[in-house]
C-alpha cells in the first residue's frame, strides 16, 4: 500500500505535453478545411439556436455530428496512438453523440429558452470558445498548427456544448452535460499532470459554463 502512495498522477502519463498538442498538428494538417467547417456549424449553433421544438432538434444533431467528428479525429485517429485509453474515450463520445440524436429525434434540450440577457451572455461566451479557445496555442508559445477547435478538441467541443445546453431548461440538459463534464475533469487532470498552461483557461471556461447550465431560467 505504501509503494502505491508514492505514486503520483505523472507516473502514469504515458505521453510529454509536446507529444500531445502534436496530435492537434497533426489532425489540422490533414483536416484543415473540416475545422473551418465544423467552426462555422458551431458558430451557426451559438447563434440561431433558438427554444423552438424544431429548433432544439436541429441543435442536437448539429453538436451530434460536432461529438462524432471529435471522437473519430482526435480520439481514434489521433490520442489513440499515444494513449491505451483512448478508445474508450472514443466510444463515451460516441454514446454522447447517440444521446443528442435521441434527444432531437425525441423533441429536443432547448424548451424553453433562457431569459433574454442570460440568453445573450451564454451565446457570446459560446462563440468565444469557437474563435479564441484556438489561440491559445500561439498565446502559450506553442505553434499555430497546434490549435485546438471545435470538432477537434475534445476540450473545446465539450465547454461549448455545455455553453448550448445551458441556453436550455429542464432535467434533460444536466443529463447531456455529464459526459461532457466527465470529460473535462479528465483533461484537466492531464493538463495540470503534465503542467500545461491551457490548464487555467479550462478551469475557469468550466466554472463559467457550470454557472451557466445552474443559472435560474425564470
């Protein structure tokens, strides 16, 4: 038991944090124009998503296919090559991928809609996930081609969509968010193991985005 005490959580990372923001180099060398892609489509859900029945149906399968991109181009094209665990990360997106569908095919996260002024506040921190969550790759020394964007990142895909469900009311959005959230302690665990700056700027992206999905919808 003591042997086992002495561990800590760098003793089991099986990659350097060079190593793993290469894979975001790697996938946006081949993937380029499927990032500014899946850039737009996030940036038409952070605006148009609206607290209609059809409306919150369209959204789900748009962050579907959105959690489906991710869990195929980074987790089993890409993490899965430096990391054993991968694979079953790969699946957890592909099951929350399945849930949106269901959720649109079935009516829809986003009835109602939130009040008028949370409503602006949630879509503006949404769409700066998008555009600047991508830059912290240069802010933080790191090359440009190792940007990480929605579609892509498995960080930035999960802070976004809890953003989007948090513009929903109900019991079904915080059922949606929790792979979302499991995801993102897991990478903030890996941030922080391998000491990486990106860190903070996922902490406090989640905080905001838990005040947000908390937020009375009255």
């Amino acid at each position: 038991m003591g042997e086992w005490l002495s561990y800590s959580l760098s003793d089991f990372l099986l990659f350097s944090q060079a190593t793993y923001f290469r894979q975001f180099a790697l996938i946006n060398e081949k993937t380029f124009a499927l990032a500014i892609v899946f850039a737009a489509l996030a940036l038409a859900i952070a605006v148009f998503a609206g607290g209609g029945r059809w409306d919150g149906r369209v959204t789900s399968i748009r962050l579907a296919f959105l959690w489906a991109a991710s869990a195929w181009l980074f987790h089993y094209e890409s993490y899965m090559e430096i990391n054993w665990a991968a694979v079953w990360f790969a699946f957890g997106f592909g099951i929350q991928a399945l849930a949106l569908i269901l959720s649109g095919i079935f009516g829809g996260f986003l009835l109602p809609i939130a009040t008028p002024r949370r409503d602006h506040i949630i879509r503006a921190l949404a769409v700066l996930v998008v555009l600047l969550y991508p830059l912290q790759a240069g802010l933080f020394g790191r090359s440009w081609h190792e940007a990480e964007s929605v579609g892509i990142s498995p960080d930035a895909t999960s802070i976004f969509t809890i953003f989007i469900l948090a513009l929903g009311a109900g019991q079904m959005r915080y059922a949606l968010a929790a792979i979302p959230l499991l995801w993102t302690v897991i990478s903030l665990l890996t941030l922080w193991t391998m000491d990486a700056p990106e860190f903070w700027t996922l902490a406090a992206l989640l905080a905001a985005s838990l005040i947000a999905l908390r937020a009375d919808h009255d």
